[in-house]
C-alpha cells in the first residue's frame, strides 16, 4: 500500500480550492482539502514543492506516523500554512484506508454516535426586512438554526453580510477577485449598540425555540466583547463566536467573567496548542477550528477529545471557504464524535459541484456524511481545469470614528 502519486490541484469554479491526489501502487486514490482562502498559492507551493516528492514510497497506512514526520520533520511547526498542508495528506490517507476497507469513513473512526448532525446556515441582510426574507429562506430549505448577522446604520458593507456590492451578490465567498484586499470602515461602538435590537426583533418573530447564532469577527476588545455578551443574555444564543481576537487567550478569561452567553472560537487557530489555555481554564464553550486548517482529521479527532474532558463541544468551521473534501472530512469525524455540537454549513455553488462530486447529504436540518467509501467525495480534474486559479482576497476592516478612518 505504497504511495506512487501525489499530484496538487488548484481550481476556481467561483472561488479557490486547494487539492491532493495520493495514488497508491494498488490504484486507490485518496483526496484532501488544503484550501486556505487568500493564501491558497503559499499552501499549493508547500505541498508540490517541499511534502509531495516526499510522500512517494511512504506506506498509505501509517496515518499517524506520517502525521508526525510532516509535523516534526519540517522544523517549522504549526501555523496556517503548514498545517492545511498536513491536513491535505491526512485526509487523502484516511480517504485511502477506508477505501481500503470498503467502509464510509466514520466507521473508522468508531462509528455513528447520531444520525446526522445538527448544521446552521447564514442568515444576513442590510437591514431587518432584508434579514427576515434571508431567515424565512434558511428555514424553508431546511435549517433548524440560523446565525444571524446585518448590517449597521451609518456604515457600509459590512463583513458577514451577503449583498451585492455593484455585483453578483456572495451568498457563496465575500473573498472579493482583487490585486489587494478591500478596505472596509468599521465602528465597533455603533456595532454593540445596534445587535442586541436585531437579536430582540428576531426573537420577537420566530420566537424563543430557533436556535440563534452570531460571528463577531474578531472585531471587539475583550471589554466590548463582554458588554456584547451581556446585552445578548435575553435572547438565549446559541453562541457568540469570534468576539475578541483569539490570539490574546487572557482577554476570554475577562468576556467570561462578565457574561454567560456560550462562547465560540478558534477559526483561526491550527492546532491544540492554540486552545491550551481555553480549554483547560473553560474560556470557551465550542471548538471552531476548521479540519482543513487545524492538520487534519488525525489532529482534529486529538484536539476535540481534548476538548471532551471539559463538556466543550464541536462547532467545526464549513462555509465555502472550505472544499467539499474539507467539509465530508468534517462531517465523518462529528457523526463519530460524543461531545459535537453543531455544523456550520454553507451550500457550495453549482459550479463548485460539478467539480466536487460529493456523497454527503442534508436533510431534516440534519447533515449525513453518506456511506461511499472513504470520505466519499470524488473530484473530476477535467471539469477543474476549466477553472483557473484566479487571486481573491477577503475584506479587512479600518476603524472609523465619527465617519473618519482612523485606526486598524
């Protein structure tokens, strides 16, 4: 069960995706996902130019040896780009050893422990009525709990928030086809004042049972953070996520103390070592690392049994910025799990499936992984090559104080 192949492959059908073909002497061929959105090219270079000759005549199944050769052997450890690259390998092996196996990928991993997981979906608009019609969609497609996020009178676009922007509207990626990434204003003071009214309207509507999320984007001080989660307490969220920066871990000790609205984080972070304190110290309620940028379905299983020790549970990053390989991965290791809690999930674009065939399903609000073997996703390399790479980054935010630009 030697590897023969590793060939890397980049496409855009509307936005970009890093892939990894493994090919053993047998013929079996495992996928996985390194897309890191805005640096996908430095992940593609990673893999094709320093891990792909490398894994040629390694043995397919030894996952976790592997793991620790690519972690341990490239000196420079950890960090988003490493770690999506490893990530790509350990999906494409635990692709293989099921295929191997004739088995879906959870079994692997100890079986079913539920029989789809519970996903929400992204609810937005530039003002409430806007906002409504984007919830009453979510619902009627199926979704049993909705984040919701608006825009905020007095600023433009907003990050979070679907709109047209002059162009199609991006339901599917905000990262925007640019030589730089867009500057947008942003008055955070204006931003707490304004949520706990939306939350309180919607509330109001669709009453206390529909689970309500909301993303922070990392765009409030730990003491903002704290009024935010305070002001929410009515409304009974599901989570707060991403209300201060995650790398300042000693700032959640301070959002705990003075709210128990239940905290989300680490979309940014890739490996344990990043959740160390917040976990250990109950900073968090929810572990929000993405397989695809945390090493793989090996170091996520590792991170998200440590995280059971503490009752804090799974809420694995999906939107679009993750490739349908990404998002089976994901969906295989949270059916398997005890301590899930809830699958983000956006629907990829059509364009985005006719490359990505996939086997997974949603139904009832509930997402399935499917029951091909492997991960259970397979990619047509004819159809991704007719989407070229194309350079896409996502916004960046400027402080504004009585509408001038005035800080990062």
């Amino acid at each position: 069960m030697k590897i023969t192949s590793a060939e890397v492959v980049v496409t855009c059908p509307g936005r970009n995706f890093v892939s990894l073909r493994l090919e053993t002497e047998d013929g079996v061929v495992g996928w996985g996902d390194g897309t890191l959105n805005g640096r996908e090219l430095a992940v593609a270079s990673y893999l094709r130019d320093h891990v792909s000759s490398i894994l040629i005549g390694r043995d397919a199944g030894a996952i976790e040896d592997t793991w620790q050769y690519l972690y341990r052997g490239g000196y420079w450890r950890r960090g988003p780009v490493t770690m999506a690259a490893i990530a790509a390998v350990d999906m494409a092996l635990w692709d293989i050893k099921a295929k191997y196996a004739e088995m879906p990928l959870y079994q692997l991993l100890g079986g079913a422990s539920r029989r789809g997981l519970l996903a929400y979906g992204h609810a937005s608009g530039a003002d409430l009525p806007a906002l409504f019609d984007s919830v009453d969609e979510h619902i009627d497609a199926g979704y049993r709990a909705v984040r919701i996020q608006t825009g905020v009178p007095g600023l433009g676009q907003v990050y979070g928030v679907a709109s047209g922007g002059g162009g199609p509207r991006y339901d599917y990626e905000p990262a925007r086809a640019a030589a730089r990434p867009t500057e947008e204003h942003w008055d955070t003071r204006a931003y707490v004042r304004h949520v706990p009214s939306v939350f309180e309207a919607v509330r109001g509507k669709y009453g206390p049972e529909l689970p309500l999320l909301h993303d922070g984007h990392h765009r409030m001080t730990p003491i903002q953070a704290a009024k935010l989660g305070k002001s929410l307490e009515p409304y009974d969220l599901f989570w707060l996520e991403d209300c201060t920066p995650a790398e300042n871990q000693a700032g959640l000790r301070l959002v705990r103390q003075h709210t128990t609205t239940p905290l989300a984080l680490g979309e940014v972070f890739n490996t344990v070592w990043d959740y160390q304190t917040l976990i250990s110290e109950h900073l968090i309620d929810y572990v929000r690392s993405a397989v695809t940028h945390t090493g793989g379905i090996t170091a996520m299983r590792k991170l998200l049994d440590f995280a059971a020790m503490y009752q804090i549970k799974s809420g694995m990053h999906g939107p679009t910025d993750i490739s349908p390989i990404g998002m089976a991965a994901a969906l295989h290791l949270g059916l398997a799990i005890h301590n899930f809690g809830i699958q983000e999930y956006m629907r990829h674009s059509p364009e985005t499936l006719t490359v990505f065939q996939t086997g997974y399903r949603f139904e009832d609000g509930l997402l399935h992984p499917g029951d091909r073997p492997g991960l259970g996703v397979e990619m047509d390399l004819e159809a991704a090559a007719a989407y070229p790479y194309q350079g896409a980054y996502l916004p960046i935010n400027r402080l504004a104080v009585d509408g001038t630009v005035h800080d990062w």
